[in-house]
C-alpha cells in the first residue's frame, strides 16, 4: 500500500506533503486530549504492533504491494490524533530504515495511512457506536467495519491523486483495479 517515489509528480507530491504536515501539526495538538497514563504505553504498543504488521507485504502489481494498514485499530484503541502520530512515525521508520515508501513519498504515505485510514476508520468506528448496542460486540462490529472501510477509501484518494499528477508508466485503470488497457494515463 506505499506508494513509492516517482508515482506522483512534483507538485502533487508537494501538496500531499503539506496536507500531512498540516494534519500532524492538528494531531499534535488533538493528543493532548488523548494521552495520559493507560493511553501513552497503549500508543507504543499499537505503534509497535502496526509496524511489526505492515511489514508482512503482499504483491498487487507494478512494483507495489499492500499490507494491513492498522490506521482504524490504533485509532479505536488511542484516539484519533493519536493514532495519527502513531501512524506517522511508523511510516517515518519505514521509510528511514527500510526505504518502504521512499522520502519523497512520506507526505503522500502519511496522507492515505495516517490522516485518510485513521479518519475513515475512526468515524465509521464512532457512527456506527452510536447505532449499535452497547458491549463487546458493538465495538467489535463498529471496528471491524471501519478497518474495512478505510483501506478502500485511502485507495480510492490514490487512485485519484494518481488521475491528477501521476507519472509512474502505470495506466490510471490499473492503479483503480483494472486491466489497464483501455487507459495510458
């Protein structure tokens, strides 16, 4: 699900840099709400644990693969703000120490991952609480559905980041599930 460098061109990249770092900065300021002793250690754990999942690859196509994203979970389990630092410093990390994702693609990675994923997962998450029955079940339900949510969804916001400044020599209806025969894009 990393997208890697050269996918996007220049100014999409740019612009997908400084929605992330926008978002980070609100998210900095939102976790104040968010952390205090039970969620602090939790928020490492579940960083931890993201991390230690998305490094179990699985190919799609056109030197891409994708992987669990973890944005829903950590959010359920952190809060929202705070699973999006969670989530940033892991792409952080594995763009750093295992080039997953590339430097120029951090921004573009956080966006989907960190603000898209955690946005979708979080707010399924919390509409569907308000409808479901209390307990064990209605959390997991909400959950679940929001994690499933939310990949498509940051999929989807690629495909049309890719329509608008994609240069990667990959048709634009490969990259939303096709065959790509009917677009060059």
């Amino acid at each position: 699900m990393h997208v890697p460098d050269g996918y996007l061109d220049a100014a999409t990249t740019a612009g997908t840099a400084a929605v992330a770092a926008a978002g980070v900065a609100l998210a900095l300021r939102g976790s104040r709400r968010e952390l205090d002793e039970r969620t602090a250690p939790m928020a490492g754990l579940t960083a931890a644990f993201v991390f230690a999942v998305q490094m179990m690859n699985f190919p799609i196509a056109y030197g891409t693969s994708g992987h669990l994203v973890g944005g829903a979970l950590t959010a359920v389990l952190v809060g929202p703000w705070t699973a999006v630092l969670c989530m940033t410093v892991v792409l952080l990390v594995q763009a750093l120490v295992f080039a997953d994702g590339g430097l120029t693609a951090l921004g573009t990675n956080v966006t989907l991952m960190a603000l898209v994923a955690v946005a979708v997962g979080y707010g399924v998450f919390a509409g569907l609480r308000r409808v479901l029955p209390a307990g064990r079940t209605g959390v997991l339900a909400a959950a679940g559905v929001g994690a499933f949510l939310s990949v498509p969804v940051a999929a989807l916001v690629f495909a049309g980041l890719f329509g608008l400044g994609g240069v990667a020599d990959v048709s634009l209806v490969a990259v939303a599930g096709g065959d790509g025969a009917a677009c060059t894009c």
